[in-house]
C-alpha cells in the first residue's frame, strides 16, 4: 500500500513492510475520511493585529487572521483566512492548517473566544467532559514557529481535480487550564456518570464563560479561572464552577449570550428553551421557559408541564439578536420561530427545508443551516418569505460563524468540510479531506 512508504521512496517493498504503520494509516485516513466538523469561529483579535507577539528589532506587529475548527476526531486545527483563500484562487485546492493538536480525548463540541488582546483565549468543550483553554498569542506563536502544520502531505485527486491533505496532528500546543465539570442530578434525581460538554456560549464584557452538558446542566467558569496557569488540579482539587445550573431535563444542546439583555439563553432535547438572568454578583436564575412547538410560555413553578414538553422536538439552534428583544429558534420538526421577548409571544414560525443546527442573526436577516447542504437567508421582517439559499459543500452543516469586519462566513460540517463564503454566498475558500483509497 502506497501509504505504508517513507515520504522519499518511489517503489514499494514487501521486505520492509510494516503492519503496525500500514494499519496506523488505515485507521488516520478513514478518521479523517469520516470526520465531523462541529464548530468554527473567527479569532477576531488576529485581525486587528490585538494578538501579536511583541515586536522585537523594531519590527512592527503583525499578526495573521486566522479561523479555528474543532472536530469529531477530538482535534483542534487553526487555518490563516489568507492561506486558504489563497489556495483556492490559484488552483481550487483546499488550505492548510497552520496548527493541529488533540485537544480532547472523544469529540469536541464546542469552541469559544474569549478575553481581550494579549488575555485571549480559546476555550474547548468536549464529549470527554472536559474544558480546555489555550492562549490565543501562545497559540499563534506556535502557528509561526511552525510555518506549515507537520506531516501534512499533498495528494493529486485521480481524477484530476482538486488536491486533499493528509493531516496529521502536530505537538499539542502548552493548555492554560484542563477541567471537568461536575455532574449534577437531574429534575429526575438521577445523575450521568459521566456527563460532556456539548455547547458553549461567552459574555466577553463579564469575562464568563458558559457550558452547556449532556446531563441538561449548565456550568459557569470565570475567563480568569480559565486563564491560570498549569493543570485546573494542580491546587490538589478540581476546578469547580462558579455556578452549576440545573433545570433541563435532557442534554443542552445550544446557547447563546446577549450583551444587551445580560441573558443567557439555552436550548435542550427536552423541547424547552430557558432565558437565564445572569447578574455579575448572584447566581443565574431562570426567569422564563418557552416550549417553541406549542407555542406558550410554560410556567416555572410547574413540573408536570415542564416534563410534558418532552414530547416536543428538541431545539438544535437557539439565536439572540443584538438588543435582546428576539429570539431565534431552531426546532428538530424543521422549524424556525420567531419569539419577541418583549410581548411574551410567537410572532412567526415557518417551516425549513432541514433541522436547523446553526444560526446567525445579521442585520436584517437571519442566516440558518442544518441538515442539508445549504446555507439560507431569511429576511428577518417577513420570515414567510422564501429565503435565498447557497449551495455548501458540507451535507449536514454544524457550525457558522461570521467575521466580524470583513463579513466573511464560515461554515463546517460533515465531511470534516469547512468552507468561506463571502457576504454574497460566493465560495472564495475551503478546507477538506480528499480519500487516498481507491
């Protein structure tokens, strides 16, 4: 087998045959092959040169802008937007990454920025359980240092088209904090034994970040407890939270923070979608529940109607917009709906061609993907109205985010397929796995 050769031979030798490397091969391929990407996010800090290393020789700073992926393999690669976007306009070739790692024994689930200029920090979240921080300049350093992520190899495409990459991961770069959260018992006085994280949401003024668990608990950390140097169990005890929440009856499955509103908002598989008060000296507190598939608002001091929202579709998407007065909901019967927070109601819903997984809200408009390759616009205004929808590679779309000067998105997916598509849905880069197996 081709892979099973040293990077210089040019015939293959069944006296040095190696069934350790062969197989080691089979199983890097097919985990690359079969791979998912679940969540993206633009290092904002690296586009206005915030994260640069100091300048030394009277050098002036500078710092590349750069996108990090987490993946189903547990890896975390970081890409330059320049790279990648250069690699497709010269021979429609997927981009490189400039850094690799495993940061997270199962799958990683979530990734989040948080923290100002040389403070910043790029938080994890996996299905191990575990959150994991990293400093952006640290990690940046590292992506100089190493020009072009190690044992990556170009591969023709037989066919003649585009070239994949081997990717293989690099030394992992140097963790800030490594901790697990706690479990807790559920509204059914049970407890998982060992509960992961499965979504992340950040109030970057307050420095909190917030994770979402497969138990239906909801975790609070401090960007400063996350900053600290060392393993979270060097004091002789585990990290805790801040706050440990508890109120879902199944996995919380995604979050968002709004500034304005200083709310958190999470959604679940129990079909409800919590509005959390999170004032900076007292513990969050639910103040409303809202069942999107019935509709109402479901009052908090009754359990029985709680657990009845059981029967309702899961909410995958859950979306603030920017003065925290909407709410965008995503509903696993492939719905969208609409919620002023304001009056306390449904202003629309309309069905989507797929399970949104992924939402963004942008001036006028309100971006959604999910279960099918394709990324819709609806005009926020008359949601009834057809949405314009581009063509993505990804079949099953995770993860979207939007660069906050440029207007560049990003999207990833199954595959382990991530594309950028500017403002107008045109592709203008990619990254992705091309299969060596024949």
């Amino acid at each position: 087998h081709l892979s099973s050769m040293t990077p210089h031979a040019t015939s293959w030798d069944c006296r040095s045959y190696d069934v350790s490397h062969y197989s080691s091969d089979i199983r890097s391929e097919r985990e690359e092959r079969f791979s998912t990407a679940f969540g993206v996010v633009f290092l904002p800090g690296a586009a206005h040169g915030q994260l640069s290393r100091p300048p030394s020789n009277g050098e002036a700073a500078a710092s590349p802008d750069l996108f990090a992926v987490c993946y189903s393999s547990g890896h975390i690669r970081l890409f330059r937007v320049q790279d990648v976007v250069s690699s497709w306009a010269g021979s429609q070739s997927p981009g490189q990454s400039c850094l690799s790692w495993r940061a997270h024994e199962a799958s990683a689930y979530s990734l989040a920025f948080v923290g100002p200029g040389q403070q910043a920090m790029l938080v994890s979240g996996g299905d191990d359980g575990h959150v994991r921080s990293w400093l952006l300049c640290d990690l940046m350093a590292a992506c100089e240092g190493a020009g072009s992520e190690a044992g990556s190899a170009a591969v023709q495409d037989p066919a003649g088209g585009a070239v994949g990459l081997q990717l293989t991961a690099g030394p992992s770069p140097r963790c800030c904090v490594d901790a697990q959260i706690p479990t807790l018992h559920n509204v059914w006085g049970g407890a998982s034994q060992s509960p992961g994280v499965v979504c992340s949401a950040v109030d970057q003024d307050g420095g909190r970040v917030f994770v979402g668990a497969s138990d239906g608990a909801i975790h609070q950390y401090s960007a400063q407890q996350l900053r600290a140097e060392g393993d979270a169990g060097s004091s002789g005890r585990p990290l805790q939270p801040c706050y440990s929440l508890s109120g879902h009856a199944a996995s919380v499955l995604c979050m968002d923070w709004c500034t304005a509103a200083r709310s958190l908002v999470s959604g679940s598989e129990d079909g409800t979608v919590r509005i959390w008060e999170c004032s900076v000296t007292a513990a969050p507190r639910c103040t409303k529940i809202i069942d999107p598939w019935n509709r109402v608002e479901v009052p908090l001091g009754n359990p029985t109607a709680q657990l009845q929202c059981l029967r309702s579709p899961h909410v995958s998407a859950v979306r603030f917009d920017k003065a925290g007065a909407w709410l965008v909901m995503g509903t696993g019967n492939s719905a969208l709906t609409l919620w002023s927070l304001t009056l306390g109601a449904q202003a629309a819903q309309q069905p989507t061609a797929a399970i949104p997984q992924a939402i963004h809200m942008l001036p006028g408009e309100i971006l959604v993907a999910g279960s099918v390759a394709s990324l819709a616009r609806f005009r926020f205004s008359s949601l009834e109205t057809p949405p314009v929808r581009h063509v993505v590679g990804p079949r099953s779309v995770f993860g979207l985010d939007v660069h906050p000067t440029s207007g560049l998105l990003a999207v990833c997916g199954t595959g382990g397929a991530v594309e950028l598509l500017t403002a107008y849905g045109k592709r203008v880069g990619a990254v992705f796995h091309l299969s060596q197996e024949g």
